[in-house]
C-alpha cells in the first residue's frame, strides 16, 4: 500500500519542552509513503485489519529531528511497489535503493497549536520564528 501526505511532523526537545518540526518535500509534490498492510481485496469492514508506514533510518541534517523517517517513494517507484507482481526482491531494492535522500526534503518549527486533535487548522503548517538555520532545509 502507499500513503500518501503533505508532510509529516516530528517533535524535537528544545530546552524543557518539545517543539514540533513538518517536513516535507522541497519542491512542494505529494510525498508517497510505503506501507504494508494485512488487509487484501474484499476484506472491507473486517475487523483486525491495519497497516503501517515502512520506516527507514534518518540521514544527513535529518538527524537533528529524528533518527527514523518514513520511507518516501517517487511517484513513479509508488506505482511499483503497488504493483501486485512486484517481488519480495524488487520490493526491497525499492526500499533500500530508491528511497527520497535527505536533500529532497525540508524542515522547519510549527506552531505547539499541532500538539492537540482538538486543533485543525492550515497555519500549522506553516513555519514560525527558526532559531538556526540548519534546521530548515
């Protein structure tokens, strides 16, 4: 499965408090997010079924924000992995190959207001005052 997004967030201690960062892709296209899922074709409405986001290791100035990240795929290497002939093998060369490099993305503070479900608003993804420079990316 993919999931798709805008961005995703990520929490960094700064001082005594956690100050929550989006990232997202420089160029402002949809990010592809591989996910594997125990849920197949006719399983609708069953219970128990759910997915999750395959993660990779953090690198470059990423690191700064986490050690793990989503792993992001091209729009192109999404439809690959979704491809129901595609091979355990072509699946994890997708995985440990094509994944977006630290480069493509960007990454800066947003309002705290993203710290609640309660709160939904689009100014949270929106970047507010940058203490360094080498956060945004």
């Amino acid at each position: 499965m993919i999931v798709p997004a805008d961005g995703w967030y990520e929490w960094v201690k700064v001082e005594d408090a956690k100050q929550p960062y989006l990232i997202t892709l420089i160029d402002g296209e949809p990010l592809y997010f591989a996910g594997l899922s125990s849920a197949r074709a006719g399983d609708e409405g069953k219970e128990g079924y759910g997915f999750v986001i395959v993660t990779d290791a953090a690198e470059a100035g990423m690191l700064d924000v986490h050690d793990r990240r989503p792993l992001v795929l091209s729009a192109q290497d999404a439809r690959h992995w979704l491809e129901p002939s595609t091979t355990f093998n072509e699946a994890l060369a997708l995985a440990t190959d094509m994944a977006t490099p630290a480069e493509a993305f960007r990454w800066f503070p947003v309002s705290k207001g993203v710290n609640s479900v309660a709160n939904n608003n689009p100014e949270f993804s929106e970047p507010i005052g940058i203490e360094d420079g080498k956060r945004q990316k």
